[in-house]
C-alpha cells in the first residue's frame, strides 16, 4: 500500500496530493533534477554554501518558494523553513527580511493566495500547528505575533486549542488541549513553543499537558495524533524542543531528558537518523537540535551527526534526501540541514541586530565545561549524573571524551531561557525529494486537484503544518 511520506504529510494535504497524484501516474519522487555528488565526509556542513544554496534565485522567489507542482502555488511551510535557516545562519539577513515581509504584509503568490490561505485564520477551518509556525517566524523575527500578517496570531491560536475531542466524522480535533486540524506531534510542539515563546503561559497549559502525555515509556513521541504507534526521531525532537520551554517544570525536564537519550539511541553507524525518507538528513537535523540541549553529554554523538551531513552536502551546497537515495540536492531537506546544523533550537532562536557576526562554518559541540560558575552564556550546571538542558549554541570543538550514553533521569534546570544567540533550533520535519520533472499536461492537473481539494483537506485534518 503506497504511503505518503511523512515529509509531505507535516507540508499539508497539498504536498500529501501531489505526491499521491505523481506517484499513481508513474513519477518518481526520486528524480533528480540536477545529478550531484555528496561532498566527502568532512567535520561540519559548510553552511556559507548551503545558505547561498536556499536563497539562489532558482530556489527562492520574491521572498517565498514555490510548490514543486508548478501552478504558482507558494509553498508557505518551506517558506517559512527557509527563513528558520537563514536566521539561525545570519548568512543573508537581506534574504530573510524578504521573506518576513512577504508574509507579515500578506503578499499574495502566483495564484493571488496569501498566508492567511494557508493558516485558514479567520475561518473555521484555521489550523493551530500553522498559526504556531506563522506565529513562531514572528518571535524569531523580533516582531510582534500579537500583530503580524494583519492577525493575532497568539489569539487565534488560542482559539484553536480543543476544549474536547471531535466526535463521528469530524476531524477537527483529535483530544482536549490538541489545536484544531493539526493532527502531528509536529503541529503541537510548534503551537506550544510559539505561546510559551510569546508569554501565553496560562493558555499553554492544556497544550502542553497533552504533549506531555504523548511520550511513550520509552522516551520517543509519534509522529501523529491520535497517537499512532511508531516511535518518530523528527516528533521527537521537536517535542523536547517545545519542553525544554519549561525548565521549572520536573515533568517536563524529566521528559526531555528521556527522550533525548531515546533519540541517541537511535543513531546508525554512520552518523544519520532513521526518517520517512530513510537514512534522512531532515532527521538528523532535527537530532542534532536535541542533541545539543544536552550538548556536554551528547559531544560524540553530535560530532558523528555533523559529519554525516557534511558528506551529504552537494557541490552546490544544498543537501541531499537521504544517504544511499537518488543524490541531487533537495530545497526542503537543505532548510532542515542548513539550520539545523548550527544546533540552534526554534524554542530560543531569534534574529538579533545585523551588527552581529554570524556563525561560524563549522559549529560544533562545545567542550565539557571546566568551571562550576556560570557565565552569561553559559547555563547553570545541573546535579552530577544529568545532562544539562542549554540554551547556547554550538560553536567550539567538542570534547575529547564525552559520554556516549544518555542518563533517562529527570533533568532540573533553574536557567532562564533567552531568545536570541543563546538558543537552539530544531528545524522542521523530514522530507521527501521535490524535484520532480513533470509534463505540463500533469503541471495543470496537479494544481487542479491541489485546488480542488482545499476544503475537503482542511475538513478531513489532513493539514498537519
């Protein structure tokens, strides 16, 4: 049975159509488009290259990309990837002002849509994981949610928390404290860190209680809700993302201590993470992200991970899918690896002022630290025996020794996050290959039936981000 993967699933129910349709005439999604070579396994990805990859004018367009199906349909969520990577690189701030313009002044695509289209707010088919994307850019942004795009983004996210679970044939919510057509632990961890981010403690609460108690026993999350059965890195990720908002809250300390060594664990041997898409970039990204909040324990695994994104980095800098796969580079893997890779989490990330020399090429795990005092940038140490939850950014060698095997003991911290450069991003979701060559005869039908389905998609939750 042909399943969509989970790459095109957290997109939306259009990137899951389009696959669906391509997939039952015959194309694959593993075409490559430009026939590349994976750069040789070096220590870190080089991220000048990578970002002058995302935001070459084939890639980027008018401050927006677009759907790999043609038809000018913008495709906001890889939109907004894309600006998470080139503020966690500070390698093209004028890039990224481009982006947060279109969207903040409601710019309208090819097709005349604009991101209201895309998040449904204002209708009642609003889905809460988009609002908390649209949301979140607005904080790494340094801008207002309660004022972007024309919206309250935090009151209509609010809007959109579930006061019961949907009943019958209505998807829209699938539990108490879940947002409206965001059935992915994706959608929940973004809607959660965009309230915790914007001070909307109060109205988080059921959220993050129900994200809370998506955990399996082993540490891992699911990747979709009604919670499904398999054990996801990328949920996984962003879940601890989301948690480690809450350093005064042991359950939630406790929880992402757990599912940090939960994501250690499952490292292949050659550095990358199991994903959708198989030996996938996007998930190891997103484990590095984790990884990093507990980086002094975590150095080995960390070090193994960046080299294994590096010797997936083509010639022209973006990155491929998956080790192993169809080489050629990938728009939407390469925002997940190229912001990824600076170990800076969605939770703290946060454009500064442009005076601010960006990251190096090469981040790498910081070194075990020497002294029990902490300075401003560096957290508080935390009892013998559990790693420490950080909000600082990897950009020192990594220890020489460090421990390979993560204590599930609940982790205390008494640090108080801070946005901005002292933060780690956890990109957002694994995806499978987008370029696709297409007939234009398949172009046209593609969009039609993208378009066609808007309102079925919205009423069925197939609208994961």
């Amino acid at each position: 049975m042909l399943s969509v993967p989970s790459g095109y699933r957290r997109g939306g129910g259009r990137a899951a159509t389009a696959f669906l349709l391509l997939s039952a005439v015959g194309v694959s999604l593993w075409t490559a488009a430009l026939p590349a070579h994976a750069a040789s396994a070096s220590a870190t990805p080089d991220l000048k290259k990578g970002t002058a990859y995302l935001v070459a004018p084939a890639q980027l367009t008018d401050g927006h990309y677009y759907q790999p199906f043609g038809g000018g349909f913008a495709d906001f969520g890889l939109t907004i990837d894309g600006a998470y990577a080139l503020a966690a690189t500070r390698r093209d701030d004028a890039a990224f002002s481009k982006i947060v313009q279109f969207l903040d002044q409601q710019k309208a695509d090819g097709t005349g849509r604009t991101v209201n289209d895309w998040t449904g707010i204002g209708t009642e088919y609003a889905s809460g994981g988009s609002l908390g994307k649209e949301a979140l850019l607005a904080e790494v942004a340094g801008k207002d949610p309660r004022a972007f795009g024309g919206h309250d983004l935090i009151a209509a996210l609010d809007d959109a928390v579930c006061a019961e679970a949907s009943t019958g044939s209505d998807t829209t919510c699938a539990a108490p404290g879940s947002y409206t057509y965001s059935p992915s632990v994706f959608s929940q961890s973004l809607g959660v860190m965009a309230q915790l981010r914007a001070g909307d403690t109060a109205n988080a609460a059921a959220p993050v209680a129900y994200l809370k108690g998506l955990q399996q026993t082993g540490g891992a999350w699911p990747s979709l809700i009604p919670a499904s059965a398999d054990s996801d890195v990328d949920s996984t990720a962003m879940a601890v993302m989301a948690l480690a908002l809450l350093p005064d809250d042991a359950d939630a300390s406790a929880a992402v201590a757990k599912g940090v060594a939960w994501i250690a664990e499952q490292q292949k041997a050659d550095g990358g993470f199991p994903g959708a898409a198989g030996d996938s970039t996007n998930s190891a990204a997103l484990a590095v992200q984790a990884l990093t909040l507990a980086k002094d324990t975590y150095g080995t695994e960390i070090t193994k991970t960046l080299a294994f994104l590096a010797s997936q980095q083509n010639p022209d800098g973006g990155f491929n899918v998956a080790a192993g796969g169809q080489p050629g580079s990938d728009v939407r893997a390469s925002t997940q690896a190229v912001g990824g890779a600076t170990g800076i989490s969605f939770g703290s990330l946060l454009m500064d002022t442009p005076s601010t020399p960006p990251p190096t090429d090469s981040p790498s795990p910081s070194p075990t630290p020497t002294s029990a005092s902490p300075t401003p940038s560096s957290p508080t140490p935390t009892p013998t025996g559990a790693p420490t939850i950080s909000t600082v950014p990897d950009t020192t060698t990594p220890a020489a020794t460090p421990t390979s095997s993560a204590p599930a003991a609940p982790v205390t911290t008494d640090y108080t996050p801070t946005p901005g450069p002292e933060g780690q991003l956890a990109a957002t979701g694994t995806d499978a290959r987008t370029e696709l060559l297409l007939t234009g005869a398949l172009l046209s039908a593609g969009g039609a039936a993208v378009a066609g389905s808007r309102r079925r998609r919205a009423a069925s939750g197939a609208r994961h981000r």
